[in-house]
C-alpha cells in the first residue's frame, strides 16, 4: 500500500503527463456579452456545454459543411469591403483636408 505522500505524489505525476499528451489547444475568444449569454442559454437548453458547441461548429466547418463555409466565405468578403470602406473614407478624409489647406483653413 502507497502512503498518502507517494500516491499525492503519483497523482501530480499523472496530471503533469496528461498536461503534456493533451493534444486540445485552449483558446480565448471574445464575443458580445449579449451573445456569449444567449449561446449560454442555447446550450443548457440542449445539455451542451460552449466548448461541446464551438468544438462541433469547428469540426463541421473542416468536414466541408457546405453552409457554413459559405457563411464563412460571406464574412470574408464583408470583411474586406469594410476595410475598403474604411480605407475610402480615410482617403476621403485626406482629400478634405488637401483642399482646406490650399483653401487657407485648418480641416
């Protein structure tokens, strides 16, 4: 039989390993409170937890769920038209102030 010190000692052994060979990543994402709370709902209604859901949601996106990889293709493309808008505006921004210097006023 194992004293209390060794089998305390085999147990932090064990977690150490398990730590090392866990071949999970842990990630950090931030999403809207309102949003993180309704998804909290969504899964205690159905008994999962947000880890369950994000790890399924992940796996169909990779298996080649046709809609949500089209969701997904339909972020990217408002991504990149925000950017541009961005940009346009900015560009419109420095365009106003050109013409108010040479007009002699400050923007």
């Amino acid at each position: 039989m194992q004293s209390e010190q060794e089998q305390e000692a085999a147990e932090a052994l064990r977690r150490r390993v398990e730590f090392i060979i866990d071949p999970r990543k842990c990630v950090h994402v931030k999403i809207p409170a309102e949003l993180h709370a309704e998804m909290r709902v969504f899964g205690l209604r159905k008994k999962l937890s947000l880890q369950e859901m994000f790890v399924e949601f992940c796996q169909l996106i990779v298996d080649g769920d046709t809609s949500l990889q089209k969701r997904m293709e339909d972020l990217a493309k408002r991504k990149k038209e925000k950017r541009i808008k961005k940009l346009t505006e900015k560009d419109s921004e420095d365009i106003y102030d050109f013409i108010a210097k040479q007009a002699g006023r400050e923007p």
